[in-house]
C-alpha cells in the first residue's frame, strides 16, 4: 500500500468553499487551531511505500472520526450528513463542495482496522492541545486529576443459556447446509419452540417446566455437534473451517450458570465479559471495562478527558491506576502531583501512593485536598455524557480492537465537542465586548418616528 496524499487543489471554476460558509462559525474555527500536520504524520506511520491506490487523505480521516464521534452519528449518517453539510466538509479539508462522497463508507472500517492505539491518540492529544492554546484547559488543570473505571456495553443481546444454545444450533445448521454436510437431523423447527416455550416459563415462574426445556434445546445441541463431526473426521479442510463454531457450540453447551471461570456470553463477539459494577439498575452489564481521566479543578472549558483506555479480562481497579497516570502524562506532557480515586483502588498498584488519596480518607488530608475530593465526583457527569452523546453507551465495533478504537474515539469526540462550546461562548464574548466598548457615536440611532418632537 502506498502513502496516502492529498490530491484536492483549488477549482478556478468554481466557488471555494471558504468563501460561501461562515468565517467565524464554531466547526470553521476549530478546523484552523488544529494541528493537522501532527495527525497526518501519526496516520501515515500505519503506510508503507508500494504498489496499489492511495488511501484517502489523513485529514479527511481524522475529520470523519471526529463528526462522527461528536455528533454521535453512525457510518452512514455520517456520510448522508457529510454529503449536504459545507461545514462538515470544510472540516475535512475539501476546496470545494462535493455533491457526490469521495470516499467509500467501508473505508471507515478499514481505516479503523489499520489504525493502533498509538495512532488514535493523537486525536485525544490533539484535544488538549488545541484546548490549551485557546485557553479552555490550564496546565495547572492538569496536575490534579480524578480516575475512575466505567463499562462499555457491547452490541450483543442479553446473555441466557436458552438463546445461547438455540442460536449456537441455527448457525451450526447453517454451515452444514452451505458446506454440503447432510445432517441425520437438524432440529430447528422444535428448537425454536423449545426456546418460545423456555422464555415464557420463565416469565411465568414455571421453573420446572422451564428446566425441561433447557435439558431439550442442550440435547438437540450436543446430537448436531456429535452428527457434524461424525460426517467431516474424513475431511480435514471441513474440520478446519468447522473447528471455531464447534468449540464454540460445545462451550455453551457445557457451561451453567453461576459456574467459575471463563464463559461465553456471544457468539459472533467471544471477547465479551461479564462485569458487576454494583448498580441497583444494572447488576451485570457486558462488555469490557474502561478506565477514564479528567481534571479534578474547574477549567474553563468543562472538564476534558485526559485519558481513556479499555481494559480487558475485568482487572482490578487498582491494579489499573499506575498504567492511566503513565497514560495522562504521555497525553498531557506534565507530570500528575495529585489522583482522586474512589474506594474501589484501595491496594493500588501506582509506585508513589502519597499522591493519591482516596473517598473518604482522612490522614494527610489539607482544606484544599478535601475541597478537591469533593470535587472527584465531577467525572460521574463526564461518564454520561460519554455513553449518552458520544457512542460510548453501546460499541458497535468488533473485536478487541475495536473495544479500544470506541473508548479513544469517544474520548476525542467529547473533547472536540467541548472545545466547540467554548469556541461559541469565546465568540459570543468578543462581540458583547465589541458593543460594550464601541464610542456612543457609534449606537443605533432613533428610527425618524421617535425623533419628531411634540409641540
């Protein structure tokens, strides 16, 4: 794959789009304080020299992740908001209005795919950048700091035996049937009852009706797992290609609930876990833990997210806090002097523990420090809107990968979208300044009616 350029050039025939959008519109702003050489020279670094088409411009990437993550859009309403917004397009770097995409939508994916961890944080290191150069964010904000761990759902239904094991039976079917392996019996039509049946006996606390009908799906699942592999033991390309389902098949088959260790609670994402975060709400959510950051002062601009970061295989808190500090300094630039954390990091894993100081502790603790735990409350909020505005609530990507592209992405969107309020209340400041100290000569005079004296 070669390295991606930037053909786009100026049209003397027609109009730019500089020229119709307004100069001093918010997302126009935002386009000439960032940096987009720093993130082209992190994008390119994925490329390398050789035959084939170049990929799409770097700006034109980072542009669609950043909308897409900030307006909370998904591919394809991106792409239908990108086609009629001239603002969205200026943002990405085009001269002038496109009525046709010059892109793919499937490129989002491959470029999501190409794309490491260490790429996609420039977009959160971009983030603070420009919010430190237009003054939304202080260093001194980012000295003191509060961490906490939330969980990023996955796209997947809720997890129980019954439709583990009736969708485990149609996929493996499904494959026999395109892999022209003739089954004794496939047993979807009584399958699909018994999965009805199960669901409406557990409603109605018939539990022992309810049993029967899980014993019966799990015996028809391990006669197809048995059939198939009797039919493809000759085969060693068939066995290849069924190894992944079967094993698969064969866990779901085994595991029960409430057992220790490993389970599988999706077929088509085996990367998801089971977490309990203790919420009355929502006991167990599934998916992949994710440890945040933001300052524990006020900055002007709201409270940007220093650091996120998905974390698999449900670690511990505390054996999570000294990766994030290394994380925020590596973002910021500056070294971390004070962490907030909740009771949840108590046994923490970060080397030098008089710099942290956890809810509720009252050694060493000074008025300013309390005055700042009681301020670590304030990422609970940033947590929200995190899963509320910027697809943080739901990840729609695959893999592992794709759990730590979401939570980096989400991160950014929130920043940008930050620094687009701050950018409007900067400018809304400027112009009542302006009238506030334009010379009186200079007000509105009275319309014509108003000036007529009375006699």
């Amino acid at each position: 794959m070669s390295k991606p350029r930037d053909t786009r050039h100026r049209d003397l025939f027609q109009p730019a789009l500089a020229g119709i959008v307004d100069p001093d519109h918010p997302l126009v702003r935002l386009a000439r304080e960032i940096d987009w050489g720093f993130i082209e020279g992190r994008f390119a670094s994925v490329c390398r020299p050789g035959v084939g088409q170049p990929p799409l411009p770097t700006r034109l990437v980072a542009g669609l992740f950043i909308l897409k993550h900030m307006h909370d859009l998904s591919d394809e309403g991106l792409c239908a908001r990108w086609i009629e917004n001239p603002y969205f397009q200026l943002f990405c770097g085009e001269e002038h209005f496109q009525h046709r995409l010059p892109f793919d939508r499937s490129s989002l994916t491959r470029w999501r795919q190409r794309l490491g961890v260490e790429e996609l944080a420039a977009l959160l290191q971009e983030s603070l950048s420009v919010a430190h150069r237009t003054g939304a964010i202080a260093p001194r904000d980012l000295e003191r700091v509060s961490v906490d761990t939330t969980v990023q759902p996955k796209d997947v239904a809720f997890p129980t035996d019954v439709r583990l094991m009736h969708t485990a039976l149609v996929k493996l079917v499904r494959q026999a049937k395109a892999e022209g392996v003739v089954l004794r019996q496939s047993y979807l039509r009584v399958a699909k009852r018994a999965a009805v049946m199960a669901g409406r006996y557990a409603h109605a606390k018939q539990f022992k009706r309810f049993r029967a009908q899980e014993r019966f799906l799990r015996t028809r699942l391990g006669r197809v797992i048995r059939d198939i592999r009797r039919k493809i033991q000759d085969d060693p390309a068939r066995r290849e290609r069924f190894a992944v389902p079967l094993s698969r098949a064969d866990q779901i088959r085994s595991q029960r609930r409430g057992q220790r260790g490993r389970k599988l609670y999706s077929l088509h994402a085996p990367e998801v876990e089971c977490i309990g975060k203790g919420k009355a709400r929502t006991p167990y959510e599934f998916g992949c833990k994710v440890s945040v950051a933001t300052p524990v002062t006020k900055p002007k601009g709201g409270q940007f997210l220093l650091h996120a970061q998905a974390l698999h295989g449900n670690p511990f808190d505390g054996h999570t806090l000294a990766a994030a500090i290394n994380d925020i300094q590596a973002n910021t630039g500056i070294e971390v002097r004070r962490i907030h954390v909740d009771k949840g990091y108590r046994g923490h894993d970060f080397a030098n523990k008089a710099r942290v100081w956890i809810t509720g502790q009252v050694r060493r603790t000074t008025r300013t420090i309390k005055r700042e735990m009681k301020r670590r409350a304030a990422i609970e909020p940033v947590i929200g809107h995190l899963k509320q505005s910027h697809r943080l609530g739901r990840n729609h990507l695959r893999h592992r990968h794709g759990d730590r592209a979401n939570a980096l992405l989400a991160a950014a969107g929130y920043n940008f979208a930050l620094l687009i309020r701050w950018l409007k209340a900067l400018w809304r400041a400027l112009i009542t300044h302006d009238l506030l100290a334009q010379p009186r000569w200079l007000v509105i005079p009275k319309t014509a009616t108003q000036q007529i004296e009375h006699p």
